[in-house]
C-alpha cells in the first residue's frame, strides 16, 4: 500500500498546475464530509462497534461510502479496531504511539505488510454477508469511481481538490486519532490506556476527538457525551434516526456518565505522596460493557 499513498501524497501537486475554482472547493468540502462521517459513523461506530442498528441495504451503503477513502475494506478496518481495543496502548495493539512511535500509530502500521489481512476472526458477525465480504476485497472500486465522479464535474481540477486533496486531508484527520488523541487532551475517565479528548480533532473527525470518552464507553454512537462537546457524527444519525433509516442508538447511562472519573489528588495530597483511588467492581463492569458489545458476533440486521 506504500506506492499508491505516497503516490496519492505527491500527486496533491496538480494543485499548482489546475488551481481551484468554486466547483472543485465543493466537491472537495463535500467529500472530505462525505467520507469522514462514513468513517466515524459507519466503519467505526457501526461496523467496529455496533452502536446501532441499520438495515442490510443501509450498512452496504455505509460500507461502500466508507470504502470511498481508501483506508480500505469495512471487515479490515472494523476487525483491526476491535484489536485496538483489547490490547489498547500495549504490545499487542497495533497502533499505540506508547509502545511503538507516534510516525508508526499515525502511518507506519497502515503501510506495513503486516496487516495487510483481514482479521476475520475478529469480525465474524459481518462477515456472514457475501457483499460486504465482496466490498472488502475490491475496497478500491468506490474510490476509482469517485475519482472518475470528480474529473467528469469538476475536470482535472475537481480531480485534484475533489479526489486528491480530499482524500489525503481524510487520511491524516482520521489516522490522528490513532496517534495525537493518546498523546495530546484531557482525561475524564480513568480508563486503563492513554486516550485523551481533543476538542480541536473532534472538530475535524466530526466528534472522533472525543476519544478518552470513547474509551471509557466503547458501544456508545455518541462520543461527545455533554452538549458542549461537539458531535456531528452522532447530530446526522439522530437525523437519520427520525426517518427510521438508522435506530437503537446505543448511549451511556447517566451512572455510566458518572463512573470512573478520573480523581485529582489535591496539593496537600500530592505532596504526601497521595494515590487516585481504585475504581470500583462495579465502575469496572460498566466500562467493560463498551468492549463487551463491541467484540460482540451476533446482532440484528434486517
């Protein structure tokens, strides 16, 4: 995968040669939004998480506007997350800018032949439908198509704003939260890796940035969990969710909300050497729900 996303990266160039007029800047405002709530919604929070419900039809489109960013399929994508979770910011995650480097979370497990697989056996519960398995092995169609999509409306600058630019811009926003967002925040819950929110990230993933939350929560389709905290991932399914093309949308509960908060030692404390205390059994058993359904292999499609 190397050639083709460095190739991708310097073709960005054409940008000199093409300039940008107002149909390119739409195209590329549209499908850099377009293809980043397919990411957070849909490969995350659907596929990797299952925190919510859609139909057969309504999961292949997601999958196929997913499969539009070129982070390949929604079984590679989603399976490899799951693993994320399990094993987060140890040996065993494949990502953690912790255990690795913040170059390596960020791009190098992407371009690595390490990964080039399919984890199915994390994945079971999708992989059950002969489409989506067929998507995950031809992944690059949706994003030829769109390139082609964005040469015949915009011309050669359409093509290098609407595909090009777009699609690197989706690349780094969306691999920052592998990298930045266990790196760079604020904690809230005490969870047992290093996940941090991120307001500024949180803008750009449309609610993503939010990610100490996620942690905590994992089966939770919202990850902005107060209304100062911006999610417009969760915003378009609660929209979606009133015309009944997407239901059963997974939050926490207000004692979720409460549990396992992170404590802050005060200074007199600190000083005497004081500790945060330990949660408790049942603080535990709440944050494991999110994992729990998140690695979860049956569930209703219809």
């Amino acid at each position: 995968m190397a050639a083709p996303f460095i190739g991708l990266h310097v073709a960005c160039l054409a940008v000199l040669v093409t300039g940008i007029d107002w149909t390119a800047g739409i195209l590329c405002a549209v499908f850099y939004a377009v293809r980043v709530f397919a990411l957070t919604a849909g490969y995350h929070r659907y596929f990797a998480h299952r925190a919510y419900q859609t139909s057969r039809v309504g999961q292949f489109v997601l999958a196929w506007l997913g499969c539009m960013a070129l982070q390949k399929g929604p079984l590679w994508w989603a399976g490899h997350h799951r693993g994320h979770h399990r094993h987060s910011d140890t040996p065993d995650d494949p990502h953690s800018p912790h255990v690795t480097s913040f170059w390596w979370s960020h791009l190098g497990w992407v371009l690595s032949q390490d990964h080039d697989e399919t984890p199915t056996d994390q994945i079971r519960d999708y992989a059950r439908y002969p489409e989506l398995c067929w998507l995950d092995r031809h992944h690059y169609v949706p994003g030829v198509l769109l390139a082609v999509f964005c040469f015949l409306v915009g011309g050669w600058s359409g093509f290098a704003w609407g595909f090009l630019v777009s699609t690197v811009l989706v690349y780094h926003v969306t691999f920052s939260i592998n990298s930045l967002t266990h790196l760079f925040g604020s904690r809230r819950y005490d969870t047992e890796d290093e996940s941090r929110n991120n307001f500024l990230l949180a803008l750009l993933t449309f609610g993503e940035g939010w990610h100490n939350n996620h942690h905590h929560y994992q089966s939770s389709a919202n990850q902005g969990f107060f209304w100062w905290e911006l999610d417009v991932s969760y915003a378009i399914l609660r929209f979606l969710s009133w015309f009944g093309l997407v239901w059963d949308l997974r939050k926490p509960s207000e004692k979720a909300l409460r549990h396992n908060l992170v404590v802050l030692a005060k200074p007199d404390e600190a000083a005497q050497g004081g500790t945060t205390p330990e949660p408790s059994v049942a603080l535990q058993g709440e944050r494991a729900d999110g994992l729990r359904n998140a690695g979860a292999t049956s569930g209703r499609v219809e």
